[in-house]
C-alpha cells in the first residue's frame, strides 16, 4: 500500500467538513474544510497566503493577526468553517489590486519598524486594525473614562502601545512600530 495515499482512516468523514466561503483580500474562496481547521492553516496551506505566521500558535504572541470583518483577530484560534461568508483581509490584501503601500505598510518601511519581520505582519494588521476601532470609539484599557462613549478616541503614545500590546516582537522594534502608526493617525 502507498503510504502517500491519504486513506479513509487519515481523512476526516464528509460529516465533519463543511463547505465555506470566504471573502479573502477582496475575491471569493469556496472550499470544503475539516470543522478543525482553523483559518490560519486555510489561509497558508490551502490558499498560498503566508503573510500571517505561526507564532505561538496559541493566541498569545499576534504573530497570526488578520482582519475579519475589518475587526483583528488571531487567525490560530478560530475554526474557518464559523467564518462563513465573512471578509478576512490578510497582509496581503491591504493595499487592494494596486501597487501602492498601505499608508501603515509604507509607514512601517519608512520607519524601518521591523527587524528580522517575523511579526512584521501580524503588526500591521494589528495596527490597521487599532486605528479603526480608536476611530470608531472603541475604548482600550487606557482610554480616558471621560471620553464620550461612541466617539472617536485620541491615540497618544499609551494607546498605541496599549491597544498594539498583543503583538509582540522579539527584536524590540517596539518604539518604532509606534512611530510608524504615530505617522498614520488622521
């Protein structure tokens, strides 16, 4: 017997797959996906996306960061198949079809705010993300208790560094990750 071969003892049952659509970067994916396949893997190993990374593989490092919904989230820890008919935008994505930069892109590569870049992705989606719940009143742990609920919030240095707390680097590019989205608040 060819030990390649999947056989239907290494292959999930149909009943524990489901079909999915999702909204990758813009284009529609339909794909039939084991209920324990979480989007991270969907969107390296099935889709070709390796921008978001497998860091800690538990949530905790932001290494895998993506937007769903236009909302961040650690791609390692959910299941694809509740993602159905959701928009994930990856690293990839954020710059659309053209070839200019996100402003948070170009930001990070003008302050040189990586160094080896292992993270470099999950902190821009991340960031990307922090700059449109602070402009969509979303209050961090930080955030004044005077501020009007539902306004736009101030991002200072300590917002920053609070609501980008989830992400972490290795190499310590922390102050100039700050400065890059400094650069980009409107």
């Amino acid at each position: 017997m060819d030990s390649q071969r999947p056989t239907s003892a290494s292959r999930p049952p149909e009943s524990s797959r489901s079909q999915t659509t999702l909204r990758v970067n813009g284009k529609p994916h339909t794909l039939t996906v084991d209920h324990r396949r979480v989007l991270l893997d969907l969107l390296r190993e099935d889709l070709g996306l390796t921008g978001a990374k497998k860091g800690c593989d538990h949530g905790q490092c932001g290494a895998c960061t993506v937007l769903v919904d236009g909302r961040r989230v650690n791609s390692c820890l959910l299941f694809a198949v509740a993602l159905d008919g959701c928009e994930v935008t990856t690293v990839e994505g954020l710059a659309g079809d053209g070839e200019e930069l996100h402003p948070v892109q170009r930001a990070f590569l003008e302050r040189d705010a990586f160094q080896c870049g292992y993270c470099t992705p999950g902190q821009i989606c991340s960031a990307v993300g922090a700059l449109a719940e602070a402009a969509a009143g979303h209050p961090s742990h930080v955030t004044d208790p005077r501020t009007p609920s539902g306004e736009p919030v101030a991002l200072d240095r300590e917002e920053i560094r609070e609501r980008l707390s989830g992400n972490l680097c290795r190499c310590g590019a922390y102050p100039r990750i700050a400065d890059a989205v400094e650069d980009v608040i409107p």
